[in-house]
C-alpha cells in the first residue's frame, strides 16, 4: 500500500526556490499545511497561532491531542514573545541556535500560540531551525510554526522530500534535499529548576551539558507527565530486532561500522553523525515485504548514539494494536 501511494502522490513537491518558499508562506499564512526541510527531518508545518491550522496538522498526522507540538522561529526575538527565557535558557539558545535544540520554557500568559499546539500545557516548545529554507519560510510567513515531523504518527520520520506522504490538507511539499542531521532535535525542559533532557536528539547530552552542568533524564519516575513519549514510535511496517550480532532467516541486516556483512550499513567507517544522517532513510529501504524483521547491530551509546538508540528502541517497541493493524494493512 505505501508503495502504491507513493506512486500515486497527489500533493505537489515544489524545489525550495524563492518563488516556491513565498508561496509556502502564503498557504501558512491562509491556513494550509506546509511540509518544509529542516536540518533533522521535514516538518509539517501550520500556523502556530491559529486553532483551525493546528488541529489540521493533528488530523493529518492522526496524532493524539495531547502530544504537543513544537512551534518554531526564525530567531530568538521571535521566540521571546511565547515563553519565558532565563537566564540558562538564554545561555542554551545562545549557544545551539538555530541548531537541532528544542527548548521547554513556561508558556508566556500572553503568548499568541493556538492552547491546542501546546496541548493544553503550561509550558510550551519552541525552536529556531537552521536550514535556510526552514529559517526563509519563517521570516516569509511573519508567524511562528508549528511543526512536528511530516509523517503519520509513530512512522518513520521523512528525511527526504519525497518520503513526504500525502496527507489531508496538505498542501505542498518544499523540497530542500536530504536533511543534513536527519534525527530529530533533543528536547530539553527548562521550565523546572533541575534541567533535564526529554529526548535524545541532534545536539549530544555532552554539549549541553558543558554549558548547563549535569542533566536529569528524560523517562525516569522523575517526569512522570512529560507528554509524547510514547513508547512505540518511528516504526516501519517490519519489525526491528536490535543489539543484533547477525541476521536470523528473512531478517534484513542493519549495519554499524565494521562487523557481519549487512544489506545496509549506517555508517561503515563508524561514525555516529553519519549513522543518524542515514538511520531513517535506510529503516525506509529495508521496511520491504521480502524480508520478515529488520536485525540492527548494536550502537554505541555516547553522542548522537544515545539518540539514534533511543529511535531504535521505540522502533522495536510493542506496537499499540491499532498501528500494528495499520502497519500490516501497509
Ligand atoms: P515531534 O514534533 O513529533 O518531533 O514531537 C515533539 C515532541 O516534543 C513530542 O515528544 C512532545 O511531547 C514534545 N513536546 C512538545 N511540547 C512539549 C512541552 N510543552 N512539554 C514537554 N514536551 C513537549
Ligand atoms: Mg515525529
């Protein structure tokens, strides 16, 4: 079926030129959706401020209503009118943006983003991409935006313009290549006094940490009500079997570095950014009907690993049994 669809695409893909970012702020700006590159995964984006726009991305995405969204700027002036920097949050935005750094800050009383982006929350998160397409949609579209990873939710993210599938409502897809980090961004919450990391991502615990001192982390008995951690996520239709020495019969086998003989390998020189860049795309490739589950070797935990292990181990989650279902009608 995805296959099909693919072929069949209705929605068009436009290269990211100025005529073509123009009129992508122009749809943002009369409600449409709008899929855009970023440097970790392509977005599907709406105007923040608006309800009607946000709850289309949740129908699209069919995502649950209380996993919030990120809302994204084009610099920090901009972010500074929807929720309350400190001084630690300025440090962090001084130093990683615009960059793959999400931060969770206490939602300003009179902050313009939609209550539904936020899921009702007190808090809210934001983030200033730095692809130059990313960074022109914003400053054309004059408004925040909204923007969680342009695929159904719990699949894989799109890394590529065309793993962009068609959604309702969506109305055009920017084409700005492959994403250069390809993982998405770590999401850190600076709306308690302990800073702690919500999801591995493209910035390493180890850099923030050299600016913020030692992290909480995210998942523990700590943050009980951080939403959007869910535990099947990223998922291809296959199932994904990890810290694998080998492929068992009908497996595909997912390489790291030098090791067993793989259909694919993330990054055969053993390098972690190279390994994230690739991680999606090839989960994509091998998520073939002639293979029966996808065997990942194991990846080093430190770096862009922790975040690379953490997309794998959702992907390797117990599916909940109705996106099983969906994934074996796939
Ligand atoms: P996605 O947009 O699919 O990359 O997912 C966005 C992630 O950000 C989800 O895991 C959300 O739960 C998380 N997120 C967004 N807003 C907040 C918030 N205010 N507090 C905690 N997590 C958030
Ligand atoms: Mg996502």
């Amino acid at each position: 079926m995805r296959y099909l669809r693919a072929m069949t695409r209705r929605t068009t893909i436009l290269p990211a030129t100025p005529a073509a970012i123009a009129s992508a702020a122009e749809l943002i700006r009369a409600g449409r959706l709008v899929a855009f590159p970023t440097e970790t995964v392509y977005g599907l984006g709406a105007d923040a401020t608006d309800d009607r726009s946000v709850a289309a991305i949740f129908a699209a995405k069919r995502r649950p209503t209380f996993n919030p969204l990120i809302v994204h700027v084009a610099d920090l002036a901009m972010a500074e009118p929807l929720a309350a920097f400190d001084d630690r949050a300025r440090a962090v935005a001084a130093r990683f943006w615009p960059g793959a750094l999400t931060l969770v800050l206490p939602r300003r009383a009179d902050s313009p983003v939609s209550l539904l982006a936020t899921a009702g929350l007190d808090t809210l998160a934001v983030r200033v991409p730095a692809h130059p397409v990313a960074h022109a949609l914003l400053v054309a579209a004059r408004t925040p935006i909204a923007a969680p990873s342009a695929n159904p939710s719990g699949r894989i993210s799109p890394t590529e313009a065309s793993h962009v599938e068609d959604m309702p409502g969506l109305a055009l897809v920017l084409d700005g290549g492959p994403c250069r980090i390809g993982i998405e961004s770590t999401i850190i919450d600076l709306s308690a006094p302990r800073a702690a990391i919500l999801r591995p991502g493209g910035v390493a615990r180890e850099d923030l940490e050299s600016v913020l001192g030692p992290l909480a982390s995210a998942g523990n008995a700590e943050r009980p009500t951080a939403p959007g951690q869910l535990e099947s996520h990223y998922a291809p239709a296959l199932p994904v079997r990890r810290n694998a020495t080998g492929a068992r019969p009908g497996e595909a086998l997912l390489g790291f570095g030098p090791g067993p003989a793989a259909d694919l390998n993330l990054s055969p020189g053993g390098d972690l950014a190279e390994a994230a860049a690739n991680l999606f795309a090839m989960l994509r490739a091998l998520d073939r009907p002639d293979f029966a589950a996808i065997a990942v070797t194991p990846i080093p935990d430190h770096g862009l690993g922790a975040a690379i292990n953490d997309r794998l181990r959702r992907a390797a989650a117990p599916r909940p049994v109705s996106a099983a279902a969906e994934g074996a009608a796939e």
